[in-house]
C-alpha cells in the first residue's frame, strides 16, 4: 500500500455482512426523514402554508427529521465505519448491536403514533416526549455505543502512522472514542441534572454537552471521508500520514476538556452552556481545516477520471459546505434562522461525504456499481439544493425570520422575506428530490449483488 494512500481495507466474511447491515440501516434513517421532509417544507412556504390544516404538526414532524437525518444517520454511518476496524472474522456482538439499534430507529420513526405527540425542540437531539420515542433513543444509541466499544476492542491490527491507511484508522478510532465520550455525557448530564426544571429547559440542559462532543466525532469522521475520497478519486493528499495522524490527535485533544467542564458545571448554568458551545467554536476546526485544504489541493490536482466523478463531486461539495456552514458560524445574531443555515450547512457536508463514499463502498461491500452519470446528476442536485437552502435561510435570518417557526408565526410581511423563504423552500425541495435518488441509485445498486452496471 503507498504510504499516502489515504484508504482503509474492506474486511470480508462476518464483518463485511455486518458494514452492509449498518448501511441498509442508514439509508432507511434517510427514507424516514425524507418523508416528513416534505411536510416541514410546506410548512415553511409562503402563501402555500395557508392552504393546508396540518401546519401544527410541524414541530412533530421536524423532531422526527432532525433524529433520523441527523443522529441515526450519522451514527449508522459511523457503525459501518467501525465494522472496517474489526478483526477478521468478528462481528457476532456487533451484529445484535445492528439489531438493537434498529429496533430502536423504527421506533423512533413510528414514535407520533404510539404516544403523546408532546414535541421539543431543544439542540442536538430534539424529543417527543412519549414512552415509545425515549426507549427508541435508548435503544439506538446501546446499540451504536456497543458497537464502537467492540470495534475498538476487537480491532484489527493497525497498519502505523507511516500508511495512509493507519493515519484513517487512528482518525476512525479516536472518532468512535469520542462517540462513547458524548453517550457517558448525555449519562452523567441526566444525573446531575437539577431539580425543578422540565419541558424543553430540561432537554436542552440535558443533551447540550453531549451533543456538543458527538459534532467532534463527526468531525473527525468527515475528514476520514475526505481522506478518503481524494486518495480513492486518483487525488495525491500533500500532507504526509504522520502529520495527518497528529492532526486527528489534536482533532481530539479538546474533548479532554469535557470532563472538566462538566465536574464544574452543573447542566443548564450559563457557564456549562458557554463552555461547550466555546469548546466546538474554537476546536472543532482544529484539524478539519488542514485536512480540509489538503483535500481540496487533492482534487484540485486529480484527473477528472468520469470513473472516478462522483468522488469528486462530492469531495468538492463537501468541503464548499463546510466551509459555507463555517463562515455562517460567526454571522449568528439573535435565535434567528441563521443558525440552522450554519448547521445546515456542516450537516449536509458530512452527508454529502458519506454518500460520496457509499458510492465507492457499495461495490467493495459485494453490490452493483452505481451509475457514475447518474450519481453526479445526484449529488449536484441535492449539494446545490442544499446550498440554496442554506442561502435562503441565512439571508432569512438577517431579515429577521425566527427560527423552529412555521405558517404566520414566520412574520412573512414583506416581499424581501417571502422571496428569501421561498428560496430556502425550493432549495430544500431540489434537495429532497436528490436525496430520493440518492436512494433510488443505492436500491438499485442493492438490488443485484456483485453485477456492474
């Protein structure tokens, strides 16, 4: 293997049946949220809100979104990601770890219809607080923290700092390390939680520092996935793997600081929610933007191999809407929407990645290859919807529109308004009709194991 050869090796047998079941479980959290996608951005409409009678649920309906195209998405991805860590031949645990963890993403997904439909919409993992929707978390998450402790445990050899692939490997495990970090947090917040607060107080204080350490998880999975996707599209990364390596060391460093804030803060005080929110502000880009530029000095110097296109065009994505989410970042005033433009857009990164990089795994995991001109047409509609949506929204938010509002609550008064939602809503829409295709291609590839298209 090159040394700078930033790619990880796909086990076979038990654990490569296993990395496939995580990735049927992904792209089921992606069907789900899509579906209420659409009632959110209806809802969210000028002129066509006033039309429907079921803007009410909209709350119901974005709790639902946000935990299945958000958390269980993400998670599972980063299950599959860690069956690539496991020994040859492992996967017994990991396999009742699926099983658990899909239990409990159907249950989140059915959750209105089996309880109060009581919505919050607290950060990080917003709830409906019925029975059936808070045993769905439990279960998915057991599920997804049992699998990255038995990926950690039962892991395979590591190829060294010298190889790309090591350099990815320590980038992975030190992922999945603060993945069970921000669980122990969500444990140690609900048991040091104060009394006499409740509704979404209550849930704010409770998921906000855990929630604060899983983004360095998914940061430093993302990196992997660019990594990754620029060695994998014929891009040479500059960077060597020992200096990629200390950057996913100092990626993690500031999770350290978790434990500190938390045994001095109790959650829910301001200086607990400022110090989490400061530790993501100033250390989550810590490593993300070397290897950021690295990457796009990658692709920028790649031959645009149409092999080898869709690689390429999420690479790029990606990394434009991280960058966009960023910058975004530092223009928040006030509880507007120009917070979900920042998240949105750093969310839609790490997906735009992974899809990148199930289109190159979906082979090596025994499917059909997708279709290269078909997976580009995707992914420029839903990264371009996508970028439109987080315009749309920032521009939104500098007029004024508040945020978790939908119908007249908006205060669409002026035509400036309406024109900036209304192009948050076709933004969204583009990108739901990517997505949906995003899934056709994966079923299609799915379909038929081991034929090429």
């Amino acid at each position: 293997m090159n040394a700078h050869d930033f790619t990880l090796p796909i086990p076979t047998g038990s654990a490569r049946r296993l990395a496939a079941g995580w990735l049927f479980l992904a792209l089921y959290s992606l069907i789900g949220a899509g579906l209420v996608v659409i009632l959110i951005l209806i809802a969210r409409m000028p002129v066509i809100h006033d039309l429907i009678p079921w803007t009410g649920s909209f709350k119901t309906a974005l709790v639902i979104h946000v935990d299945l195209s958000v958390l269980v998405w993400f998670l599972s991805f980063a299950g599959l990601l860690a069956c690539l860590n496991l020994r040859e031949g492992s996967g017994r645990v990991g396999l009742a770890a699926l099983g658990i963890s899909a239990i409990g993403a159907l249950l989140i997904t059915f959750s209105p219809f089996l309880g109060v439909d009581a919505p919050h919409m607290n950060n990080y993992v917003p709830v409906l607080e019925n029975g059936a929707f808070f045993l769905g978390l439990m279960l998915f998450l057991t599920g997804v923290g049992v699998m990255s402790l038995y990926s950690l445990l039962i892991a395979r050899p590591s190829e060294g700092w010298s190889a790309g692939a090591g350099a990815l490997r320590l980038g992975l495990r030190s992922g999945l390390l603060i993945l069970i970090l921000s669980l122990l947090t969500w444990i140690w917040s609900y048991a040091t939680l104060p009394q006499g607060i409740e509704g979404v107080i209550y849930y704010e204080a409770l998921f906000w520092g855990g929630g604060h350490v899983l983004q360095f998880t998914h940061t430093q999975l993302v990196i992997v996935a660019w990594l990754w996707l620029a060695s994998a599209s014929g891009g040479a990364v500059n960077l060597t793997p020992r200096i990629m390596a200390m950057l996913f060391l100092l990626g993690a460093l500031p999770v350290a600081l978790a434990p500190i804030l938390h045994s001095r803060f109790l959650p829910g005080d301001p200086g607990f929610q400022a110090g989490f929110a400061d530790l993501m502000k100033y250390g989550g880009g810590v490593a993300a933007l070397p290897a950021g530029v690295a990457a796009f000095m990658a692709w920028k110097n790649s031959v645009a191999d149409p092999r080898f296109q869709p690689l390429r065009v999420a690479l790029i994505l990606s990394l434009v809407l991280f960058g966009v989410g960023g910058v975004i970042g530092f223009l928040i005033q006030g509880i507007n929407v120009t917070i979900p433009s920042h998240y949105h857009g750093s969310i839609v990164s790490v997906t735009v990645a992974y899809m990148g990089l199930s289109y190159h795994l979906l082979p090596a995991l025994g499917f059909r290859t997708p279709d290269s001109r078909w997976a580009v047409r995707q992914l420029w509609l839903y990264g371009g919807g996508s970028l439109l949506h987080v315009f749309g929204l920032a521009w939104s938010g500098m007029l004024g529109v508040q945020r978790k509002t939908a119908g007249e609550a908006q205060g669409l008064v002026t035509l400036t308004k309406k024109l900036a939602m209304g192009i948050t809503g076709a933004g969204g829409l583009i990108a739901v009709i990517g997505g949906i295709l995003f899934l056709v291609i994966c079923y299609r590839a799915i379909r038929k194991r081991g034929s090429n298209a």
